[in-house]
C-alpha cells in the first residue's frame, strides 16, 4: 500500500506544480459559485439538489483536465519505463494516481462546502440532502476520473486523452436522455448511464443499488487500466 | 549476477533480438555495444523488467524478471534512452520520490538522496525545477535517479548522449567509479567509451550478439595479423625486398613519406615481433632508418568488421584470414575526450 500512497502523494502535488491544476480548480469555483447564486439570489432556492445537477455538466468537462495526463505524460516523457521497472505493481500504480486524481477532486469539493453552509445559515434546512450529496458527487466524480484514467493509458497524447474521456463521459451522460421510458432496453440504458444514479442522492437517499453501481463501475474501470497498461508492455 | 538466456523479442513479425545469452559478473562493467536498432534497448528493457520477452529466461541475481517481476526489479537501477524526469519537481523531490517508491527506508531517504546529489555533482540545484536544468545536468539526475536505492545492478541505456565532451569524461568516470560496489550494464554506440569504461563488451547487431569478450581480446581474437609503420630512405625496391626477406612478414606496402624516405606498411603474423630484425636490416644496408612503430588495430575495426554484413564490401568476416582491412588506425591516437566517434548504421 506504501506504493499506492507515495504516488498519489506525487500526482496530487504535481497539480498544484502545474497550471491545469490551478485552471482547473478556478474554472470549477467560478461555474459552481455562478450557479449557487443563480438558484439561491435569482430563484431563491434554498436548496442544494439543482447545484448538484448543474455542476455535473462542469464535470465532463474539466475532469478529463485532471486525468489526461495521468499515464500519456508518463508514456510521452518516458518517465513510464523508470516508473514500471520499480518494484511497483501496475495495479499499485494504477491505483496511486486513481487517488491521486481522486484527492484533488475531493479538495475541489471541499471547497464548495461554502455553499450548503450558507445556506444552513439563511434558514433551517434538513441536512441530510447535503451528506448525501456530497457523497454521491464524490462516487460520480469518481467513475468519470476512472474512465478517463483509463483512457489516458491508451495514448501518449494528452490533447487525445482529454477529447476522447471528454466525448465518453458525453455519452454516458446522454444515455440517460434514450433510457427515459418504460422498455427493458431503456431500463438497461438508464441503469449504465452515470448521472441517473446521481438522482437519488441529490434527495437524501442513499440506495444501496446505486452504491453498488458506482463502486463497480470504477473497479470495472480501473481493473480495465491495469489490463490495459500491461497490454501496453506486452505488445 | 545477471543471467540471459536464449532471450527473444518479436514485435509482430518483426524480431528486434533473436536468441541472445550472456552472463554479467557481480561488480563487472559490461558494455553493450552495437548500431541503433540493434536490440539494444530491448534487451536492457528485458532485464529491467519493463516488458517480458517473447521466449527466453533473464534472471537477477537469480531473480527470474517474468515471474517474479517486482522482486527483480529490486535490486537494480534503470536509466532508459529517453532520460525520464518529472519536470514540474525539483531535483531534491524527484530523488526522495524515487527513493520513497523503491524502498529506502523513511530516516534514510535524506542522507540517500543527499550522497546520490553528491556523487552525479548536482547538490548546487538540488531545489531547482527539473525543468530549468541544462541537458547535462538533466542526464546527471537521471543516473541520480537510478541510484537513489543503492541497487546492486545498474542499467543504463546510452547514458552519455548529448552531453559535452567534458560531461561524458565525468559521466564515465561516475561510472568507472561504481564497478566493484554495483554492477553496471551499458549500452552505447560510441566506441572509446566502451573501451575506457567496459570489463567486458557484448558486441550486438540485427538482433543477434556478434562476439562477447574483454576489449583486448576482442581486438586480438580477430585480429590475425598486426601491421608495423616504417619510414626509411633508401632505394624502395631494394627496401621492399629485405624487408620481406624477414621471417614472419606477409606483405609489405610502400607510401610516400617525406624528404625523400618512403613509407612501407609491412603485415606481420599475429605472434611475431618482426621490429629487431627490420631494424639490423635496415641498418645492415646503410639505409636511414626514421620511424618504427606497431600498429594495433582497434576496436573500431573489429565492430565494423563484426557488424557489417560480408557482403557490404571488401572487408573480410570474422577469421577468414583474408586481405587486410582498409580502415585502420593507431589505438594509441584514440583520444578518450573525443566521445562524438560515432559509428553506426
């Protein structure tokens, strides 16, 4: 595990080393604090659930930012050969910059904690909506940074990594357009689109379905990153 | 310490090495030594357990590097071609990253990494960013970077390429410096530094190794005959003649020297000393006797001889005994400063 943490430690540090980590976080804080005011000043919602929905769309794209260079920098800089020949395991490695990504991501979170907060402060609003919420924005956040690293181990080029996780995260979000109906196929399609597990923790409710769903989803994505990188060196 | 056998690596249909064996003694220096895309790379990748190969054993320190990769990849040190550096850290991080990562004991990472600085002399930009250092300071961190644990095997793939010729001297005696206490395998296409730095030189070309052997013997394992440098005035017909009227010589080939002395090449069987005999012939005649001189021949000549196909020119393949090879110079002219003495393709 000691592998796991030293890594992660490096990639959370080399976010703030660099300027996407910066540009990235700024983005999020701009967008979200616009749509914070606009449901509290302008519509005078005293709620949380709205926020939630709308920065989800932010995610898709700024969080493949903080994933594109995860292994294509590494291939492109070269720096993969010395970190492969380590005595480090791939799924170590993987794992190390999953939750490097996954720390900078939660810090940006953390700093939108401003927001329920203030409105715990204009009135008394029931709190479990945000736990829950802020739960479920971390499970989220968390396959689309598992889809993303693992796409980032496909290529060399960081532009390609962002635009190809950016379009798959797309997709995964319109699935849940084609799944709003009462067919098995758009059951299925609902039940694999990302955002329709969001729903229920935006209300207060943790469903154990939905846990399931999103913890599966990004071990399926990372085991699929491990395969993917020793691919790479077999080939 | 290391042992390959029969390793092989395709690439599709391609195969980058094809049935390579060898054997590095612990605290030997072996230099690995062949034209670009001669496998090289691959087989140092091999060993470091970046990739496994497509049939064949590498063992560290009797580790196999397939099955049991990470325990392998332990006990050495890699430093690829393409130097790889994290530029957004500063020379100190990058070296407590590394070493954190391979093992180093939490105390003992400082002092690891404040030795390591030390010894590849770039302690003066310890906190500098990566990105800010020049290329030789760059190569230096990233020989740093492959001792940072102390490892009992080094590999280094091409560690002298783009720096100054001061840089390399101080790259190779680093190196030099650290046979005995590690074990060093290195690759390079430059020849003098195989000779300066190397115990031993694997010689390696399309994939398949040429000759494995010292230096010296490698130069004498081929080399069937040697060749004495004299310069004499006298009638060079007459010269030619006594000269080749010692026992021992083969041939003898007269130039133009200068002032009216003439200069003969005079080939000489590989175990006999021919210079006595000239001489007291030479001055037997009453002829002006003005140089005399061995030429051996070097190690370049017996890399072009060793991977130049047979049928690329007149130079003759391995032990045919054949005519002598055009290209040929004094080992002793060989300057080791001169590192930018490429020969390959």
């Amino acid at each position: 595990m000691k592998p796991v943490f030293t890594i992660a430690q490096r990639e959370l540090r080399s976010y703030f080393a660099s300027p996407i980590g910066w540009i990235v976080m700024a983005t999020f804080m701009a967008f979200v604090g616009y749509f914070f005011w606009a449901a509290i000043a302008l519509a005078g919602i005293g709620e949380m659930r709205m926020w939630f929905s709308n920065t989800t769309i932010i995610l898709i794209i700024l969080l493949p930012a903080l994933t594109m260079r995860l292994f294509a920098e590494e291939r492109q800089r070269g720096t993969i050969e010395v970190l492969m020949t380590s005595p480090v395991t791939d799924t170590q490695a993987v794992l190390g910059k999953y939750f490097g990504a996954l720390a900078f991501y939660a810090l940006m979170l953390v700093l939108t904690i401003q927001f329920p907060v203030t409105i715990a402060r204009l009135g008394t609003p029931d709190r479990g909506p945000f736990y829950s919420g802020y739960l479920g924005m971390l499970l989220f956040g968390g396959t689309f940074l598992a889809v993303g690293l693992l796409i980032s181990t496909m290529t060399k080029s960081q532009v390609v990594a962002y635009v190809g996780t950016m379009f798959v995260l797309l997709f995964l979000w319109l699935l849940s357009w084609a799944g709003s109906g009462d067919a098995w196929w758009q059951t299925l399609l609902q039940y694999i689109s990302v955002p329709s597990h969001l729903d229920a923790y935006a209300k207060g409710l943790i469903d154990t379905r939905d846990l399931f769903f999103y913890l599966s989803f990004i071990g399926g994505m990372l085991f699929l990153t491990v395969r993917a990188l020793s691919a790479w060196k077999w080939r | 310490m290391v042992e390959v056998k029969g390793l092989t690596k395709y690439y599709g249909e391609y195969a980058a090495i094809e049935d390579v064996s060898f054997r590095v003694e612990p605290g030997e220096i072996l230099g690995f030594l062949g034209p670009n895309a001669a496998g090289k790379t691959t087989t140092m990748r091999i060993i470091a357990g970046f990739m496994p190969p497509t049939s064949g054993t590498a063992t560290v320190s009797g580790i196999d590097v397939v099955r049991d990769s990470v325990a392998a990849r332990r006990k050495l040190g890699y430093l690829p071609e393409q130097v790889p550096l994290y530029d957004d850290m500063s020379v100190r991080e990058y070296l407590t990253f590394w070493a954190q990562l391979r093992g180093v004991p939490r105390s003992s990472v400082p002092t690891r990494v404040e030795k390591v600085m030390n010894d590849t002399r770039v302690t003066e930009y310890a906190d500098a960013l990566i990105l800010k250092l020049s290329k030789g300071f760059r190569q230096r961190v990233g020989i740093a970077q492959a001792l940072v644990h102390d490892p009992e095997l080094l590999i280094l793939d091409e560690p002298t390429v783009g720096l100054d010729p001061r840089q390399i001297v101080e790259v190779r005696e680093l190196i030099r410096g650290l046979s005995g206490a590690h074990t060093v395998i290195l690759s390079t296409h430059i020849l003098p530094e195989v000779q300066v730095v190397c115990d031993r030189i694997v010689i390696i070309n399309e994939g398949r190794i040429a000759a494995i052997d010292t230096p010296e013997a490698l130069t004498a394992r081929i080399q069937k005959t040697h060749e004495v440098r004299m310069e004499v005035r006298g009638p060079a017909q007459e010269v030619s003649a006594a000269l080749r009227e010692i026992k021992g010589v083969i041939s003898v080939r007269a130039d133009e020297g200068a002032e009216g002395a003439k200069r003969y090449i005079v080939e000489v069987e590989r175990d006999k000393d021919i210079r006595e005999a000239a001489a007291a012939a030479v001055v037997k005649k009453g002829w002006g006797l003005r140089e005399l001189s061995t030429v051996a021949m070097s190690l370049e000549d017996v890399y072009i001889q060793l991977t130049t196909g047979p049928e690329g020119d007149d130079q003759r393949s391995l032990g045919d005994g054949g005519p002598a090879i055009p290209a040929r110079r004094d080992t002793a002219t060989q300057d080791v400063s001169s590192g930018e003495e490429v020969v390959s393709e």
